[in-house]
C-alpha cells in the first residue's frame, strides 16, 4: 500500500512540476507550484522526514508562495509578450528538459539509488525526534558547509539592501524635516472674486 500510494504522489508531483512550467497563466502555475510542494512534503514524510515535510508547507506554502501569488495578482502581468516567445523556444526549451532528464537518470537510476544499493529507511520508536536528529547532523556533521551557506546567505542579504540604497536609485525621506514642516508652508489659501459669464462672453465680477 505504501509503494501505491508513492507512486501516486510522484505523478501528481511530475504533472503539476510539468504544469508549472507550461501553464502560461501565471497564477495557476503558482497554484500548481503549491501542489507540487504538498506533494513534495506527502513523500517527505514517507521518508520519515517529518521536519522538513513541515517546514516546506508551512515556510513555502504558507508565506512564500502566498506573498508571491499576491505580488502576481495587484501586479496585473500583461500575458501577451510571454505568449509570443511560448512557441519560439519550445524546441530549444524541449531539448534541455530532456537533457537534464537523461542526466538524472544516469546519476540518480537504479543502479546507483536502487534498494540493493541504498536500503530503505527503518522504522523508529515512538521517542525518535527527527528535529533533534536534523540538528545534531546539521552542528556536527555538516557544521562547516551550513556555517558557509548561512555567511553566503547573509552576504546576499548585505549586497541586496546595499544595492537598494544607492544615492539616486530612490526617493530619500527625513522625518525631522517632516515634523517641522507647518500647514502654512504646505498650503497657500488664494482668495479670488468669484467671476459670471454673461450672455455676450464677457466676463463680470
């Protein structure tokens, strides 16, 4: 029951991933993009990785995906330009997923990731803690690549506010100079005498 209901989330996951990419509406691609990530998690946690099958759905699902969905709709994409290169790269576009498919399994086939070679994951107890594990490989086994990743991350997070704030990029703002400012600096009451056209076009006051 367990290899059915594998093989039926890896479909799902293949046909929304495929839908991702071809649906040119790009709101249903980022609700396709949202089952992907469910089933993704649905086959995490056949694989006892119960953590990081919470985190995709909450982290993912529940705030990436839904900030971009609301970027894509107050946006308004106009479709028309990604419709007209839709057909023109479609054979460039076909040769290097089926590429990138042969590569896969030629790295990642049965030969190398079969269930002769790589068991399947036992069973634990009912005290097992798979956040404890994560972390105890994350601090001691995998210490020094997460140590770089998290100093790569943090220097493209530098770079990105630094490149925002440029001189001449944007629109600079003092609040002191805004809490001084007056309402008569702001605004000017011009009194005028109110005018009548009359019937000839001249105008009386």
């Amino acid at each position: 029951m367990e290899q059915i209901l594998f093989y039926c989330f890896a479909f799902i996951l293949l046909f929304s991933a495929t839908m991702v990419i071809t649906v040119r509406n790009p709101v249903r691609a980022a609700l396709f993009l949202v089952l992907a990530f469910f089933t993704s998690a649905a086959i995490w946690l056949f694989l006892g990785a119960e953590f990081l099958a919470i985190t995709l759905v909450l982290v993912y699902v529940g705030a990436v995906m839904v900030l971009f969905l609301f970027v894509v709709m107050m946006l308004d994409i106009n479709l028309t330009p990604l419709q007209e290169g839709f057909t023109t790269y479609l054979p460039l576009g076909i040769l290097v997923a089926g590429l990138i498919t042969v590569e896969m399994i030629t790295v990642l086939g049965a030969a190398h990731f079969g269930l002769e070679v790589v068991a399947a994951p036992s069973a634990h107890g009912a005290d097992y803690s798979n956040t404890k594990e994560l972390g105890r490989l994350l601090y001691t086994v995998y210490v020094y690549p997460f140590e770089i990743a998290s100093v790569i991350l943090t220097v493209a997070i530098v770079a990105a506010i630094t490149l925002t704030l440029r001189k001449g990029k944007r629109k600079t703002q003092d609040p002191s100079e805004q809490v001084k400012v007056r309402a008569k600096d702001r605004v000017r009451i011009v009194k005028m005498k109110s005018v009548k056209k009359s019937q000839d076009g001249e105008a009386s006051s």
